[in-house]
C-alpha cells in the first residue's frame, strides 16, 4: 500500500522522530510505513490521520495492481 | 546514543527480566556442578537442582513471550515475532537434522540442552534477519 507519509511530514518540517513521538510509537515504525515495508493496523492508521488531521483516505492509497486485481 | 528499548517500560521490565533469568541460570549451574559434580549430592534434591539450570530456558521463553504482549509499538511487536519464528525455525531443524545424523551417521552426541542455546542465537539471526528484510533489527537481543 502506498502512503503519503513523507511529504505530509515533509510539509510540516516534522522529522520521523517528531511524527514518531506524536503517534507514541517507535522511529522505525514511522520509517517502515513510509517505505511501505509495513502497513499500519486500521487504529494506528486512524491515529496517524489524526495527527495530520485527514481522512485514512487521504494518506494512503492503494496499489493500481492491487486496484486491478479487484 | 542510548536504546529506544532502554527507555521504554516494557523494554526495561523485558532486561530485568532476562537479568534474573541469567542469575539462577549461572547461580543453579554452578551450585549444580559443585554439589552434584563435586560434593556427590544425590536423590531427590539432586534431580531438583539439575532441572533449575534447564528450567532457566522456560523463564526465558516466558519473558519472551511477555515482551511481546506488552509491546505497544504494532511495528516492534511484528519484529520481535518473527525474530522468534526465525530463531524456533533453526533450533528445531537444527535439533531434527542432528538427531537423523546421530541415528544413521557416526557424528558426535550433542547434549539437548544445546538446542534452546541455539534458539537464543536464532534471536540473533532474527534480527539481522528483521534488518535485512525490513529494515529495522527488532531491539530484542
């Protein structure tokens, strides 16, 4: 699953510490889930749409072969 | 720089833990090796004192599983899972390969107690494992 992790964090100046520590988990989290090596549960998604003050929606974005094989 | 698992209360509670383990692991070893080996305890009492040592490795299995229910972080949580999936992984076909070997083969006996030895280093591969594949070790050494 894609995200727009990296420029939203980029867009407020946060390093993946200060968006770690706003979300209370770990700096390598928020470095596996903008890598997409990680994707976060439905909570932690819903936490960090909190923090940016978006919508789930908004952040993350499905694959386009993921999309096409449905 | 100090660990992000020094600072955390379940990571501070997980090397307590693992700190205890290892005194009565070396404390029940060394009083085994002078009362059973050296002072000829026997019976009972000796039974008892030569399963403290082995019974250790269930302490250990415990915090491990402990460390795992009380981690908050959802990434760390799947880390340290599958470092103890990598690290069962090799024990037990290390045990199963070894053991076929002794049955058909003429290799050394190796002592059973070398087998969740091994599952300690697998922690170890499970994190360079962890690392490699997703970035990040685990924190759990």
């Amino acid at each position: 699953m894609k995200n727009r992790l990296r420029v939203l964090r980029a867009e407020r100046q946060w390093s993946q510490q200060d968006l770690a520590d706003r979300l209370d988990v770990s700096r390598q989290s928020v470095n596996a889930i903008e890598t997409g090596k990680y994707d976060p549960s439905l909570p932690l998604a819903f936490r960090i749409a909190d923090v940016f003050a978006l919508t789930i929606e908004d952040i993350f974005l499905r694959d386009p072969e993921e999309q096409a094989a449905q | 720089m100090k660990s992000a698992l020094a600072k955390k209360p379940e990571a501070r509670r997980y090397l307590l833990r693992i700190a205890t383990a290892m005194v009565i692991y070396l404390g029940s070893l060394f009083a085994a090796e002078i009362l059973i080996e050296d002072r000829g305890l026997s019976g009972a009492p000796a039974y008892v004192l030569a399963a403290v040592p082995g019974l250790s490795f269930a302490a250990l299995f415990w915090i491990f599983a402990r460390l795992i229910v009380e981690e908050r972080d959802e990434f760390l949580r799947l880390l340290y899972v599958r470092q103890g999936m990598v690290a069962t992984g090799l024990a037990l076909t290390a045990a199963a390969v070894w053991g076929f070997l002794e049955t058909y083969m003429p290799v050394p006996h190796v002592e059973a107690f070398w087998w969740p030895t091994i599952w300690c280093f697998g922690i170890g591969v499970g994190a360079i494992y962890n690392k490699v594949t997703m970035g990040a070790a685990g924190e759990c050494m």
